[in-house]
C-alpha cells in the first residue's frame, strides 16, 4: 500500500453520541448504552460483517466485501446463472438510517460510468472509511479506495473519494415523495429549527401524511388520532372515506396525498450511481489522485433486502391470501379466520374523530352567538364548493372564522349522520330529534331508500323544512286503510307549528280536512302552541261555517275568552248556519244551530245585543225578543211572545226572570197582563184566557187596582174570584199583622219601663260623686246607666263623656 492505510484493524465500535455507541457482532448492529444494554429494539442487518463503519449523523456508513452483496436487478446478467452474476464483484458502501436500522443506498466502489464487466477483475479494490470532524457544519465522509494487485496500486495510487449530503429540506422532501413518512419525521425530529426553519410546519403536514399512510395501512385508530392532534379540517378527514359516507367530499386514494400537502405524483426514489470527478489540485507521488462524490442520500431498494421489502403492500395486506398446500394447511389449523370488515372498522374510527369534534364545535359557535337551532336559516353546506370545504385551514376552533365554523358544524354532522346510516342506524333517531348541522339534501334520499321515513321526518322538523315533512306524511298516508291511522301522523305534526308557521299549517290541513273534518279539527285544539284565533276562525269559516262555530265554542270555553269580539262572531256564526240551512231546506241543522243561537243569546251577557240585532231577520222572533229584552225593552219583547210567537209559556217565563232581576221592573207581569187586555195589534188569537190564567198565578205580583182597570167588562167576579179573594184577604191579613206588631211592641215597652222603674238608689252622707270627688249630700243627682253610678247633676255631662271613652276603649 502506497499511503499504509491497509494495515488498520477492522473497527467493531463507533460511537454515535455521548450516551450511546454502535457495536458490531457478526452481520448484526446493536445500539447501546453506557451500561451496556441495548438503547433501541431495531437492530442493523448486514450481509456480511462490515469491514469499515463510519458514523455521520443521522446515517451509519458501512464497508462490505466484494461478493457479499447481490446485486439490484437491474444490474444481474439474466443470460447468466451462478452466484458469481448475482453478486456484486467490488466493494460496497451501505448506508443505513440510524433513526429506522433501515438500508438507505447501496454504493458499489468505485462507480462505473459504463456497465461493469463481470468476473474476478472487478473486485480488485479496499475500501477504507475516512470519519469526518464533529465540528464541521456541513458532515462529509471520504472513501479510500485502493487496489488489491500491488503493481495497480503502485501506478494508480489510491483514489479519494468524497460524500456530502444533500441539503435536510431536498432529503425530507425526498423521503416525502418516496412515501417514507416515518424516516422523514424521525430526521426532522433530529434537526433544529435553525437548521430547518420550518420545521414545525414541516412536521405537521408530515403527521398527516404519515397518518394518511396509517389509514391507507388499516391503522384507522392511530390515524384518527393523528388527525385530531393535529386539528384537521374534517373536510379532508371524511374524504378518505367513499361516496355513501363522505358523499360528494369523497376523494380515490390515489389523491389522499395530494390532498393532504403531499406531492401530486410520488414517485420511489431511484439508485443514483456514485459519481466521481478527477481533483485537480491534490495527488501523491505515486499518482494517485483524489476525486470527488456528491451522493444524495437517496431511498432505494435495498440489495440485501430490508425488513421494509419484506412487509406485505398496503393493498396486498387487505387481500386474503393465497391458497395453502395441503402441510401448511394442517398447520395453520382447521377454524378459518372470520375475514375483518375493513370497512366497519374504519367507520368506528370515524365516529370517535366525529363525535370529538361534535361537543367542541358547539362552544365555538355560541360564542360568535350562533347555535344549530339557527341553522335552516343559514346557508347549506351544498352551496359551498367542494375547494372552499377542502381550504378550511388545519388550526383550532377558536381560530376559525363564524362561516368556516359553520362549515366545520355541517361537514361533522352530517358525516356523523351518514356513518350512523351505513353501520348504526338506530343511532339516526336519537340525532335527527336533536338540533344538528346535518345538511339535509346529501342524506334524504338515502332514508327513503331504506325506509327511514320517521327518522327524515324527525330532520325534516328540526331544519324548518315543513313542506317536504308534509309532503311525506301525505305520501304515506296513502298506503294506510284505518282513517285514524292515515291520518293521525300529519295531525300530531301540524299541532306542532306555531304560528309562524301558519301558512303552511293551513295549507297542509285542507286535505285533511277534505277526508275527515272531526279529526283535522284536532289540529286546531293543541295545548303545546296556539295560532292566532282570528286567523284560523276566518279560515274555518272558509271550509264550513259549523267548524269556525265550534272552534269559537272551543276558545270561549277552553281559552276562557270573554271579550265581545269572540262572541259576536260566534252568534252571528250561528246566525249564518240558520239561515243558510233554511235555504238549503235542512231542518236538522236549522233547529239545531237556532236552538243553539237562543241559548246562547239568553244565557251568555258578553256580546253586543245592538249589534246583533240589526243581523237578525224579521222572521227570526224569539231571538229577535230576547234581543229587545237585554238592550231593556221589554214590553216590545213581550209583544213578540204573545202576538208573533204566541208562545205564553215562554212569555211568563220571561216575566219570571226579568222580575227576579231587580226593583225596576217590578210592573213586568202587569205590563205583560196589559199586551193580553189591551192589544196593540190586531190579532185573532184569544188573549183573555192566558190574561186569566196570569192573573191567577202571579195575582202578588200584579198591582190590585190596575189589574182591575184592565179587565173588561164582560169578565165575571166569577172568573176572578180566586184573583179577588188573594186581593182582599192580602190587606185584612197585611193589617191583623200590623195590628198585632204594634201590640207586641207596646207591651215590650212596658215592661222596660217596669224594670227601669223598679230600679232604686240610695244616697247617704258619706255618698262620693265619682266624677268630682265631693260629697252629694242633698244636692240634684244623675243616674248614669247601665251600671246605676250616680253624680252631682252638673256632673253628668263630663262622667257620660268618661263613660263613653272608657267603652271605646
């Protein structure tokens, strides 16, 4: 050897920090510590053991003998068989991945610019790693390589070759685009951010990348936990996911990586041939010259055949595997594996990002006051391009401005609803009855095409969406044959509206009604809301008359309405039906609807007789009478008794109530008994018997004289006698009894006076007056009642005064 570096012994140590070493045993590589135990589970791989090791951060460079390495295929000679042609016949530098163990480039030495020739001459070379300086900013290794024959080496001298790495941003975006996500998050992990200033954003869309990866992989649990470390625009997160689950989000795999930062076409790295240039300024006296290698530390498949090559691909792990012969078979067992839903699984990861995200979206949105119930009225997340969702930036919620928070809200829910429908439809209903973001239009078709018609109605309420609610209620109404049934689901629907919603109310109610009009008047008789009852009056009456009469019934009744509006409307309600059932010739529901007109005329004070009674037709008398009787004519009530209706039962019982109803009208069966004598029509009925008859029932109540006036001439005391004995025996009686008070009283009197006279004081010389303290003597005196204390005359006054305050008091 020309430069005696042959001589030195094979390293079996490098150190790769202070706390840490490699040590080589055999073809394996173990990382320890200072206490000699092993610092990490991966271990190195050699074909052979290394013959040089060199340690530049963060790679492990080993020199391996000629022949000990096969060679990649594109470099074996398929015309050829033998190990010879399947190895390569010179030197080879390894680089390995101190972070991962893993083979990184396979460097033959020295590099051929043209094909290699095979056979023995080619591996006439040594390699000897030259370890750079710690100190140095930019780590470079130099190679040693020198011929094996002496007289090559003599003449050739030996040839210095130097490695520098590529750039720490050219080799993470390298591993990125080879897919090595891991190795490139393991280097980034060793830089510093003065190295590397975006190194942070670097690692983040790395993280993602590598979950992407993971999820591709089958690893849905670590992905999603990736992704909600890393607040991840859900847009993106339900893209991975097909179209029944992220609908029109849903991206094909082979734009996962692109989606998520990653370059658009990733392509494996390939083998780069070391090149060498011819230096120019350095040599020996030998003539050996020194040359110079920029090798990129680039990714490419390892000639040996790492752990990584062995691993199944990401589809082939999915893919059952191949049949078994019949020994293996009887290994393995008899119980075949029950296949694993990918799907499923992958779906259950989902609910857990979703279900994360759901909880802490909702603060976010109260706080720029905006909640899910307000969401039918903000715009649809199908109005948003597909881009604008994918641009939601990956940061927190608290960053998020109102619109992409809203976004964020819609693209959650309704993920969530779509995965509920794929693997847990009994989770829709619980979720459909709750306020929610969900957006409607990517989910209804799918709850009609399996029947999900209660849980799309339940969304359809909770969106405000009432007309597509009502449309589908009448739908299936129409597979129903029990009444109640068919119609039940619309009526407890619409019983639900308030009354900003009463257009829609009365649109969806007619054709109820048009089926049964005592169940669609349920739908106007709910406890939980109340429409206005003007509105839905005018339009009952619009369908029927009786149903606006019954639902005043029902709001005076129920509601307790007691204002004149309510009432006369519903008098001039029955008033309508009378008259319109007389047209119609309808007697039932004539006398019925009359009947109930009287009634309430007679027994209800809180509308407006005046104007009611402008309404009444002439032929109308009875009411027409009780009408005259409340606005206080009462004497043209009567005449509508006797000389329309010549009803004198009714007329009597009129008297009756109005009699009973104060002193004013004290006078009203004597002015009823003047209609009977003194009519002030003609008429052809016979009054003089219900006169008669009047008089001897409520003779009382009918003045003596007047009633005797009133009689004509050609009426008998025979006819009157009862009349007449009431009248005479009333006076004899009304005087025995006056007679006998008077007496009574007289007699009382006397015997007070008895008493008080009965009544003695005695005075004697030592009497005090108890008013001024003196003796009385022989003065005048006062009694004093009740007690019989006695004072000085003049005295009396000021005691009665003490007498009195002392009771007061």
């Amino acid at each position: 050897m020309t430069l005696g570096l042959g001589a030195k012994a094979k390293p079996g140590l490098v150190r790769l920090s202070d706390g840490e070493a490699l040590i080589v045993k055999d073809n394996q590589g173990f990382m320890i510590g200072a206490d000699g135990r092993p610092l990490r589970e991966h271990t190195l791989h050699w074909p052979s053991p290394p013959e040089e090791l060199a340690y530049v951060k963060p790679y492990i460079l080993s020199a391996l003998a000629p022949g000990t390495v096969p060679a990649p295929s594109d470099e074996k000679n398929t015309a050829a068989t033998g190990t010879q042609n399947t190895m390569i016949q010179s030197p080879v530098v390894q680089i390995s991945s101190y972070l991962t163990a893993s083979n990184v480039q396979t460097l033959p030495f020295p590099p051929q610019l043209t094909p290699a020739p095979t056979g023995p001459a080619s591996a006439t070379y040594t390699i000897r790693l030259l370890t750079p300086s710690t100190l140095s900013s930019k780590p470079s290794i130099y190679l040693v390589a020198t011929p094996t024959d002496r007289t090559a080496a003599n003449s050739e001298g030996s040839s210095i070759w130097q490695l520098r790495m590529r750039s720490w941003m050219d080799q993470i975006d390298e591993l990125v685009t080879s897919g090595l996500y891991a190795e490139a998050l393991s280097l980034l992990h060793t830089l510093d951010v003065s190295i590397l200033p975006d190194r942070d954003q670097r690692q983040t869309k790395i993280r993602a990348l590598y979950a992407v990866s993971q999820f591709r992989a089958g690893k849905y649990d670590d992905a999603i936990n990736t992704f909600l470390e890393l607040d991840l625009n859900p847009a993106k997160v339900v893209a991975l996911y097909p179209e029944s689950v992220a609908g029109r989000l849903s991206v094909p795999q082979d734009e996962w990586i692109p989606l998520f930062g990653g370059p658009s076409n990733p392509k494996p790295a390939e083998n780069d041939d070391a090149k060498s240039t011819n230096s120019t300024d350095t040599g020996n006296a030998n003539g050996g010259k020194e040359k110079s290698l920029t090798a990129a530390l680039e990714r490419s498949p390892s000639p040996t055949g790492s752990l990584r090559a062995k691993s199944k691909s990401t589809f082939a792990s999915l893919l059952p595997s191949m049949a078994k012969d019949d020994d293996t078979a009887s290994i393995s067992g008899r119980r075949p594996k029950k296949p694993i839903d990918e799907f499923s699984r992958s779906v259950d990861a989902l609910w857990r990002y979703l279900t994360d995200r759901r909880p802490k979206v909702a603060p976010a949105l109260e706080a720029v006051n905006i909640t899910s119930a307000q969401s039918h009225s903000l715009p649809f997340l199908s109005e948003t391009s597909v881009d604008d969702l994918f641009a939601i930036p990956n940061v927190p919620l608290s960053s998020l401005t109102p619109e992409q928070l809203i976004r964020f809200a819609q693209i959650v829910d309704t993920a969530l609803f779509k995965s509920y429908l794929q693997t847990r439809p009994s989770m829709l209903g619980p979720l459909c009855r709750v306020p929610n973001w969900c957006e409607v239009s990517e989910v209804e078709e799918e709850l009609r095409a399996r029947g999900k018609f209660s849980e799309l109605i339940d969304l359809y309420h909770g969106k405000k969406m009432h007309s597509k609610a009502l449309s589908l209620l009448k739908d299936l109404s129409s597979k129903e044959d029990d009444p109640r049934d068919k119609l039940s689901p619309s009526i407890a629907y619409l019983r639900k509206l308030g009354p900003e919603h009463q257009d829609q109310v009365f649109e969806w109610s007619r054709w109820i009604f048009d089926e049964d009009k005592e169940q669609a008047f349920e739908i106007f008789t709910s406890d939980d809301v109340e429409l206005p009852f003007e509105v839905v009056t005018d339009y009952l009456e619009k369908i029927d008359p009786r149903l606006a009469a019954r639902y005043i019934e029902y709001v005076i009744d129920e509601k307790s309405e007691e204002g004149s509006h309510f009432h006369n409307r519903l008098a001039e309600l029955y008033l309508t039906i009378t008259v319109a059932a007389r047209k119609r010739k309808d007697e039932d529901t004539r006398l019925t609807f009359y009947e109930k007109l009287l009634t309430f005329l007679d027994s209800t004070f809180s509308y407006q007789p005046d104007r009611l009674y402008g309404h009444i037709p002439d032929d109308l008398y009875e009411a027409r009478a009780i009408l005259l009787g409340r606005m206080g004519r009462h004497g043209h009530a009567l005449e509508l008794y006797v000389y329309r209706l010549r009803d004198y039962p009714k007329a009597e019982d009129y008297c009756k109530r109005i009699y009973a109803a104060g002193p004013e009208t004290a006078n009203i069966f004597l002015t009823l008994l003047r209609i009977y004598l003194r009519p002030t029509v003609k008429t052809s009925a016979d009054l003089l018997k219900p006169a008669l008859d009047l008089i001897s029932r409520h003779s009382p109540r009918l003045d003596s004289v007047e009633t005797l006036q009133l009689l004509p001439p050609l009426v008998t005391a025979k006819d009157v006698r009862p009349y007449l004995f009431d009248a005479l025996r009333a006076p004899i009686f009304d005087t025995h009894v006056v007679r006998d008070i008077h007496k009574a009283h007289a007699e009382s009197v006397a015997q007070k006076l008895m008493l008080l006279e009965s009544r003695r004081v005695r005075i004697t010389d030592s009497r005090i007056c108890p008013h001024c303290h003196k003796r009385i003597g022989n003065s005048v005196i006062a009694v004093h009642a009740p007690r019989g204390e006695v004072t000085h005359y003049q005295c009396r006054e000021a005691f009665s005064r003490k007498l009195t305050d002392s009771l007061r008091r």
